[in-house]
C-alpha cells in the first residue's frame, strides 16, 4: 500500500521546523506561516482568532494536499500591527481562552466527583 505511516501525520522530521514565517514581497504587511503536523481543526480555530483582531485586514489558511501535513496561514494587516505581532497575539489569546476551559472543565469534574 502507498499510504504513508501514521505517525508522519503528527510528528515533526528532524531539522524541521514546526513554524516558518514568509514574508510577502507583494504586499506591504502581510506574510505567510506555514505550520508543520497541522491540520484544518488548528487551521480554523487560528483564522478565527485572527479575525477578531481589529489590525488584521485578512486571515485565510490553507491545506496544500491531503498527504502533506501542514497548513499555509496567510496573513494581512493594517499598518499598525504586522503579521507577526498578530500571529502571535492569536495564539497567546488561545492560550488564555484554552487554559480558562481546562479550569472551568477540571472545576465542573470535581464537583462531579464530590457529588458522587
């Protein structure tokens, strides 16, 4: 079977990085990251967040093929913010929101378990 090992699908090659970063030669403030081992579930929730920045002009992500774990997250912004700072502001925005649900979820199981 040509289908290539299940854990080329979440597991990051040597000398790879995890995140790269493209700058756009076209257009002023905008940029690509291009995340390894991801998929559309990480590609979504990220755009979301992007759009809820004020600064941010466009947020779009791609999936290139199927077979090739990574996605393509394309970035524009205003002039007063720049991809990076916006991409950055995402993912530690999402690191607050996930880390407040695994409280709220742990405080929801304790109760649970007391009450039983």
């Amino acid at each position: 079977m040509n289908a290539p090992d299940r854990y080329e699908r979440f597991v990051v090659p040597e000398g790879t990085k995890k995140v790269s970063y493209e700058r756009d030669t076209k257009i002023i403030n905008a940029a690509s990251f291009i995340i390894e081992r991801e998929e559309h579930t990480i590609g979504n929730i990220l755009r979301m967040q992007l759009h809820r920045d004020e600064n941010v002009l466009f947020a779009g992500y791609k999936l290139p093929h199927p077979l090739k774990y990574k996605i393509i997250i394309r970035i524009h912004t205003a002039s007063q913010s720049s991809p990076m700072q916006a991409y950055n502001q995402a993912i530690n925005d999402l690191d607050k929101e996930l880390d407040h649900l695994k409280n709220a979820l742990e405080a929801e199981f304790a109760k649970f378990s007391r009450d039983y």
